[in-house]
C-alpha cells in the first residue's frame, strides 16, 4: 500500500537562462526622465520522465524611456519536482499552482539581483497569485470554444 502514497519531492532548484541587455548605454543613463517598467511573467510545465517534471517561471523585465530600452532582463527559473501516485484531477493544480509558488521567490531574487548589478535600483516583483491566475486561465479556456462557434 506505501506505494499507492502520493509523493511530492522537489529535486533540483535552478537558474535555467538569464539575461540582461543595456543596449542604449551609456547615453540613456545621462536622461533625468523617469523611465517605464513593463513585466510579464511566464510559467511552463513539461513532463520529463515518469512522474518527474519541469517547472519554469519567466519574467521579462524591460525599463523604457520613451521608445528606447534601459535595459532588458529575461530571467528563467526552474525546478524539478517528483509527482506521484496523485489523483489527475488534482495534477493540473499542483503543476499549475503549487510548484509555480515554490520557484517564484528564486525567479525574484535572480531579477532583483540582475538588475542591481547592472547599477540600477532593484527591481521587486510583486507577489503573485498563482491560485487566482490558474483560475483565470481555466476559465478562460472553458469559454474558447464557446467563443469560437
């Protein structure tokens, strides 16, 4: 029967790509106006082997002064979990909710820790929602095809 339990184990947390981008350095640097901030973030879920999955959270950052870019950040963190002996209905909340809300706080420091070498202040993401974004996006698939008759 113990191998009927549910398992639930994060095996590896890591960096998988960053980048940053000055491209209009060092003139940009000399403008007294306050520049724009964009952010979108990502997640990704691909199943590796049996029962073992990646787990990616993206955030690209760009800072903006008019149509010229400050700089660019891309950052990818992931993490390796092992799911197992879980009911199907609940995968989709575990990979789409609880493992995004493991790897976030790293995706966070990394983007804070980037753009603060690069010489600008740090930038915080805020807290995400992982809950209430998964739900936004089970919703809005349950009406695509509603949508598209």
């Amino acid at each position: 029967m113990a191998d009927q339990d549910p398992v639930f184990n994060i095996q590896r947390v890591y960096l998988k790509e960053a980048s940053l981008e000055q491209p209009n350095s060092p003139a940009i640097l000399l403008e007294q106006e306050q520049p724009a901030l964009e952010i979108n973030l990502g997640v990704n879920a691909e199943a590796v082997a049996e029962g073992i999955f990646e787990i990616a959270v993206t955030a690209t950052v760009q800072s903006k002064i008019a149509d010229k870019t400050v700089f660019l950040v891309e950052c990818k963190q992931a993490a390796i979990f092992e799911i197992r002996n879980v009911p199907e209905e609940q995968m989709a909340g575990i990979v789409g909710v609880a493992c995004p809300q493991i790897v976030y706080p790293y995706l966070r420091s990394n983007v804070a820790d980037l753009v603060q070498r690069a010489g600008f202040p740090p930038v915080h993401l805020a807290e995400i929602n992982f809950q209430a974004m998964y739900e936004q996006q089970q919703a809005a698939q349950a009406q695509a095809p509603a949508t598209t008759q």
